[in-house]
C-alpha cells in the first residue's frame, strides 16, 4: 500500500462529519480556504508550493476496497456513510497561487469550492502537504538569497521525517533555488539534478585514506568529489595533489574536495592554498556539516573559497520552524459566508482574492486581501486551477515553477531579503472585507 | 509507486561507493552501528523506535525494473554496478535495543553486519527511520511522564512532515503511551485506538451551535466529543446541556466536549461546573490547540478539571528539537576495527555491546559501552533480530512494545522524569573499549 495516496490518511473527525452530513443531506457547496495565521519569528516572508501534489491527491481520491472492508469492521459508520464513500470522487474547484508565489499572513494561497462533505474530507491531506513544501521552500529560499548565486544541495534525506518529506524537501527545495539533490528518487521522480561526494566509512574502509580516493576517481573518472575530513583535512589535500598528479596521465581529473568538520573557512582556506599550489586551481570545494542560512551567510561574508554548499538537516527539518500556524478554513456554506471568532484564531469570511501592488522599480509595495466579487488593482494572485474534479492546465514542470520562485525573490523589497528581516510586508484587508465580516458577526 | 519502500530512497553517494565497491571487490563483511551524538538541550533520556520498519525496508530491499531502466539511462553507473543492484537482497545480521528501550548517547541502538556495498546502501533509509521514530517516540514520552495517567491523543497529522511521518509519528507516540491517535490511516495499519471530535467547521456549515451539536450526537449516540470553542465556550456548554437533557429520552448520551482556544483552564472549571450542575457529571473535557509538554505540566498542576489531551504538531515535528544529532558510522571492515576522528565527530571502533545496571530498587544506575567480545554485568540492551536478511521473530505485536516501553519509564531514575531534567545519567566507556581506540588509532 502507497500511504500517500490513501484516503484515509485524514483524521478520524473528517469521517465522523462526513456520516453526519450524509444523515442531515447537507450536500451543498461549501468553501474552504487554506491560509497562515501568523509569520513564524525568523520569517518575512512565505513561500507557496505543494500544489501540484494536492492536485495529485485530489484527482485520485477514492476508497479502495481494502479500506472499505476496514472502516466497515469497525463498527463506527453507518451504511449510508459506507455508501457515499464507495464512489465518492473529488469533484470541486481549486484556485490556488501558483507555487513559487510568495505570500503573507491571512493570504489565501489556496480556495477548495466543492459539496460539503468532500471538502471537508481532504482538509488533512490538503494541509500535510501545503504546510510542508511550503515551509521547506520558505526556508530554502532563505538560503538562496545569501547564497549570492552559489550552489547549494539538499543532503536531508537522512533526518527528513520519513520518506515523503525526504522526497518532497527535496523538491520543494529545488523550487525555491537549490541547484539539486542527494536523493536519487527524488532525481527519479521529479527529474531534480543529482549530487552526491563520499562518505566517512568509504574512506575507513580501506587501509589508507589515498587508496580510497584513487578509488573513487577511477571508479568516478569525471565526477569524484573527495570527501578529506576523516583524519586530518590539510594532510588529505596533499594526497588528492599527489593523487591528481598519477592520474592526470589517465586523463583522470578530480572535480573537488568537501569538508565536513572543524573550522570550514579556516580550512577551506588552507586547502585552496595546497590545490592551487598542487596544480589544481579547477578542482572545486564542498562545504557540509550542520549548515543553515546563518552559517551561509557567516561563510560566505568571510569570503571563504566554498565554491557550493550542501544543506541538510536544518533546511530539511525547517529546525527553526518545524511547522506553519496554518489552517483550512469554512468561509461559506450554500452560499453564506461564515467564519470562526474562537478566540485569537479568528478567520476572514468568505472567498477572497489577494492582489499584488508594485512600487515603479517593479519590487512589491503592498498586497490587498478581499473578497472574489470586490474589484481590486494590481495583480490577483489566485488563479483557477481545477474545475470539476480534473485539473485546468497539466503539472507544470518544476523547472518552470522554479523560475517562477527565482522572478519572484528578485521582486522582494530589500526589507525582506536579509535574514534578519525588516519592516513587515504590508497586507491591507479591503473596506468590502471588512463589510462582510460585520454582516457575518451581526446575523449569527 | 510507494515511495516509502523504494530503494532508491538513498544518497546518490550510496550508490556511487557501491559502483567503487563493485569495481575494487571490497565485498567483506562490514559492521555498522547507529547512535546518537549528543542529547538535544530538552532531552534528558531517548527512547528507541522504528525497529519494525527497518527490518521491512531491509526484508524488501530490491530495485524494480522501473528503477533499474532510470538508472541505467542516467548514464552515471557502470554495467557491472548495475548487474550487482538487479540483483540485490539484503542478506546481512542485526542487532538492535527494542523498540521501547530508553537509552543515551554513544550508545549503539542498532548494528548491521553485511557485505560492505549492502551495509552501506542501506545507511540513508535505516537513519531516516530510526532518527524520526526515536524522536516522536522521545518528544512523546516527556508528555506521557507529566500527564499522569490521563490519556494522550496524537492529532499532528495535518502538520506532521508528509504521509509517512503522520502514520510513524502515530505509531511512535502510541507506543510512548499515548492511548490513540486521529489518523485513520494509522489504526487501519497498526491497529491504533482512533479518537475524533468535529471541526469548527461543522458548526460553522449550520444555521446555528445547537443544531450542529444535535446532528452531531445523533450521529454518534454514543461518541459525540462536541467542539464548544467556536463562537462563546461557556454559551456553547449551557447549549450542550440542554441538548443532552432533551436527547436524554433517545438514549442519546453527550460524550464529552473539546476545548481547543483560550484559557484552557479557566475555561475547564467554568465548563467543568456548567456541566455538572446541568446534571451532566460523566461528559468528559478534552483539551487541545498547541499543547506540548510543558502546557500538559502546566494545566496538570492547575489541578484544572480536563480529562484528557490531544497533542498535536509540538509532539508530530518534535518541535523543540526536530532531529538528532545520530549517525550510522562504520565500525569494522574485513574483521578490522576502524572510526572517524573528524572534529567533533571522533567515534567509538568496533562492534559494541551496551550493559545496563539497576540500583536496588531496580531503577536504572548507569550503563556501561564495551566491545562484543568483552564481558559485562547487567542487562545486555543489543539482541539479535535478524539474520541472513530474514527475522528472526515475527513483527512484535505495537501494544507489546508499548508495555516494555511503559515498564522503561517506570524504571527510569527521578532525574530524568521531570522536563527540566537533572543530572545526566551516566555512560561508562570500558577499559577494553578505550584500548581498541588507542589500537585502532596507532595503526593509521
């Protein structure tokens, strides 16, 4: 079975509502909108992606009959419910932004228009997989904007929490800038450029660290990147010198060194000084070991000779922010708007749009949210995507989506390009919205 | 394709060794050991998990020809690596703590002995699992130590790190001692107790609070959790115990209520008196919205009148500390002990036993990491599990792993009971062990 394509992944409250919607016929149109709260801290600004992959889940969605049988021995729903499952398929309409987009708080970035039960059944799913990629891509882009147009690969797979965030930070990753990745099924099933060294153990597992490396470079005659921090990083470099050397009459080139350990400027230092001096000004240098955007932004200010950088854990984890204060919201039921006053959770009501305003220079000013029937200037940044259950357009290539996300962080206001982050963006709430909200509170 | 138990669920570097491998026939047997590094800062004590998964992911391990045809167009890997990975099976021996085992840093969890390109190729997956159930496991246990025997409920799919880590995280809080989950999916494979409520949605989509709560009891006459926070709580609880006076003549019970805003204990005690002096005494209160450990400490010593919990994303993304610091490292080739003495990340030679021992009443003492053919007094933690690729006992029953895992921290000394956390416990490395490192470092 292929957990992630499984209808039950949801909670059990989706179901539970679902039979009760069936029992009272509540079949009309409901809205919903996904949307986040408030910034995480270290945040100025989001970054939209996952939507291909909800698209994915919706076009799909449908009980297989292992999981009917199941729901069915355990007593807790009804025939009627068991029924409308059976051949329940999605059949609403999506906009969405565009992944790449970059958004603010109280933005829809995502609006599901469908008969009530089926729009409620997919909200867990719809925000597993929005709150992910867009968490990954948002700290991702971090990166790129001090990366200063440096290479940086995703190492996480290893500290991903299990295989889908693996695959997923991977290319929500590769979205927001990153030139590529170590994990070779996210190579296969997104076409992301692979990447990829040596490990500790290839060198331990030969009796001496040279005859590793010749290994790899015979094995990798174009492509060996040697990994020299297992024993003694500058002693190491000597030896990839004195290796490229016996090589070279082979017509075998080292591609580079990575440095995993330590001091990495000091030592990247000290190993551009022994290359160069080897006779290998082309040979590259890797940087990897617990980096983050700080520690990108540190390296590359002391102007250390890194030429790419491999980002793991911290990008993979979003370790500052490991989760989105986002939610998928009711805004209108048969055609009512409606919306939640619990306390410091209170939502918007009704379907919205959200415009985009630039400043002459072509930069961001301002965004505007509103509701769909108000006019508004500028650019609308919700565009319909689905229609009936089938998408509108075919999956875009990521390639594309990735110049999308690259346009648009050229288009931030510089307040937002540094990490330490500026003047907040400024999200104005439409007089029309604010009308609406009135009315909703005044009829219930 | 199901992602989750692909073998290309690996680092490109994985395969580009194994090419090495292949080519130089370095095909002796290799040891491996997993093991955490150093404690995350809120962690006093860490508890295995995600044994079962690895032995599924290594019982499994095959390429598909699908995967095959992908690898061999990418033109990266030589005919003779290729032929090795068609047909590939793992056919290596492991031993492991139990899933359920507390246990500390330097401490090998899991050792892997196998022909070398095996043993390696299988690092990515192996870390990924045990990192991200370990952690769950870890993070859900420090919740189950301050709740004081009132049920724990996982609700962190909908911010859980993809499909996988949703399903895993309630795999691995259930067997920390939570009493269920609301992922469905998750009951349906692991047999989880399910537990849900409704959405603020569901009243929402009604007219009005009282209706909603009414479609919702009919529905579940006896399982109705109502959601009271949508509008006005306390408003909301007069409205439930009207309802359940007036279904009191369907026999129709109210279950309980959620409180998922604002004050949560303030808000019990007016709810808790509402319901009591609206006669009805057994409606149990649930609480949840951003709960971790430390509010569960905090609502808990408020004597507050809630009956039990729904944990959510702090616990599904351990959020305070999203990985650990772990590592899968090579430990012995060829019958000849090896380590990594990179800066910071020197380790540990040889294939190891962990020895644990109790004080007199029978709390853990301290433990003791020597080599496998040293002696030792105590527990040994380390078991074989599998051997020539196959287990060798059938998957443990989750509900048995959670009673070791219970009678773990039952035994766990008073200093790691509390979150603040006191003295760390003590890990003793053995004179033999201390000797084999100066061994092996004297031979490089």
């Amino acid at each position: 079975m292929n957990p992630c394509s499984s209808i039950l992944l949801t909670d059990l409250y989706q179901l539970t509502m679902m039979q009760a919607y069936v029992e009272q016929g509540m079949m009309d149109t409901a809205v919903f909108e996904f949307f986040v709260r408030r910034l995480p801290a270290q945040r100025g600004f989001l970054m939209a992606a996952g939507l291909e992959q909800v698209l994915d889940f919706l076009e799909q969605l449908r009980v297989s009959q292992a999981e009917l049988e199941w729901l069915e021995q355990t007593g807790r729903f009804s025939q009627s419910c068991l029924d409308y499952l059976e051949t329940l398929r999605f059949s609403g309409d999506v906009h969405a932004m565009r992944e790449g987009t970059v958004f603010f708080p109280n933005e829809p970035i995502l609006r599901v228009r469908a008969p009530l039960p089926q729009a409620q059944l997919v909200e867990t799913r719809i925000m597993n997989l929005l709150n992910f990629q867009t968490l990954i891509a948002s700290k991702a882009a971090r990166s790129v904007l001090v990366a200063g147009g440096k290479p940086l690969i995703d190492f996480g797979l290893r500290r991903a929490h299990g295989a889908e965030a693996g695959l997923l930070a991977a290319r929500a990753s590769y979205l927001a800038g990153f030139a590529g990745t170590a994990t070779v099924l996210a190579g296969m099933e997104y076409d992301i450029p692979l990447y990829g060294t040596m490990a500790h153990s290839f060198v331990q597992a030969h009796k001496d660290e040279a005859t590793a490396f010749e290994h790899l470079a015979l094995s990798q005659p174009e492509n060996a990147v040697l990994l020299i921090d297992t024993y003694d990083t500058e002693a190491a470099a000597h030896k990839v010198v004195a290796l490229a050397r016996s090589l070279r009459q082979q017509d075998i080139m080292v591609k580079g060194v990575r440095l995993d350990s330590g001091d990495l400027a000091d030592h990247a230092r000290k190993v551009r000084r022994i290359l160069d001096e080897g006779g290998l000004p082309q040979a590259r240098i890797l940087a990897s070991g617990n980096l983050d955007e700080y520690q990108l932004q540190r390296l590359i200010g002391s102007e250390a000779p890194i030429d790419s950088f491999a980002v793991g854990t911290a990008m993979t984890t979003s370790a500052d922010a490991p989760s989105l204060d986002c939610a998928y919201k009711l805004q209108e039921y048969a055609g009512r708007p409606c919306r939640k006053r619990s306390e410091g959770k209170a939502t918007w009501p009704g379907s919205k749009q959200v415009y985009r305003q630039y400043r002459h220079d072509g930069r961001c000013d301002h965004d505007l949210v509103t509701t769909v029937e108000a006019s508004g200037t500028g650019d609308p940044l919700l565009h319909p995507v689905m229609t009936g259950g089938r998408r509108l357009v075919p999956a875009q290539k990521l390639t594309e989506l990735r110049q999308r996300a690259a346009t648009e962080l050229a288009l931030l206001p510089d307040s937002l390009r540094s990490l330490e982050g500026g003047q907040a963006y400024e999200v104005r709430i439409s007089q029309p919205l604010h009308d609406l909200t009135l009315a909703v509170d005044q009829s219930v």
